[in-house]
C-alpha cells in the first residue's frame, strides 16, 4: 500500500458509507495508487501455496501485505484476505533487496485469519440496510423503556 493509505480503512474508501465493498474495488485501490501491487506472475498451487516475484518503489521499511482473493479477477472475487506480519520479512528491503514472505508468519489481519500455517479468506462483512434500521428501533425502545421506568421510580 502507499505510505499515506491506512489498510484499516480499506471497506469503507472503497465502498458505500456503510462500508459495504464496491465491485471495482481493487482496480480502483490500484487505478488511484493507494494499493501497489508487485506484479503480475504471482501464481497459487493446487493446495493453497503461492510464489510471485516483483518490484516496487515504496520506500525501505514499508509494510507488505498479502492480499488474497478466490479469483484471478480481484473485482469478482468474493472471499478475501489481507495480511501482514511484523517479521522483517514483511518489510520493503533495501534498494536491490528481496524477501520471502511466509503466510505462516502473517500476524496481523485486516480481513481474513489464520489457519494452521496459512491464511483463512473470508467474505467481506456486508451489512444489510434493515440491520441498521433495526438497530435504530432496538436503541429507540431501549431509551423509552428507561424514560418510563424513571418516571415509575419517581
């Protein structure tokens, strides 16, 4: 990601204002220059493991993020995951530098969770717009209830 993009936000810059993912969102986190990705060639194998080499101009120290979808068309994916570690092995190296990420070492998730030596993808949360309206209701019936029961006590 730049150095100025805050992972965290991912759902909700690239979404509605409920957070609620669009269907362009990794072209358009790529198209904007918020997500870099390091090239095309990475490749999954039959049971999950990945390689991928690439470049990139981020400055020496930037956190690297595994993003993972269950398509080779991001935009139609529908189950993610995005991870990063605090192992050295997940930062920019020095000019001319490479690292090896492991998913094992993943430990720091924005969507998406371990499991066993890997990483779990998992479907954006996608509220529905009736959760918030009972929500709403529940918070309404919950403040006249307390107003009533001050007004017995008094």
């Amino acid at each position: 990601f730049a150095p100025s993009f805050h992972p965290d936000n991912y759902e909700c810059v690239y979404g509605d204002s409920a957070c609620n993912m669009f269907s362009t969102q990794y072209s358009h986190a790529v198209a904007d220059g918020s997500f870099l990705p390091i090239g095309a060639g990475t490749l999954t194998n039959g049971s999950g493991g990945f390689s991928g080499t690439g470049m990139t101009g981020a400055p020496v120290g930037t956190p690297i993020y595994l993003f993972l979808f269950n398509s080779p068309n991001p935009d139609a994916a529908n189950l993610f995951a995005l991870a990063t570690s605090s192992d050295a092995s997940y930062k920019v190296p020095v000019d001319g530098g490479s690292t090896t990420l492991s998913a094992s070492q993943a430990n720091s998730f924005v969507f998406g969770f371990p499991t066993g030596n890997g990483i779990r993808l998992n479907f954006f949360p996608i509220p529905e717009p009736s959760t918030f309206s009972l929500a709403a209701l529940s918070l309404g019936i919950m403040y006249g209830m307390q107003r009533r029961m001050k007004r017995a006590a008094t």
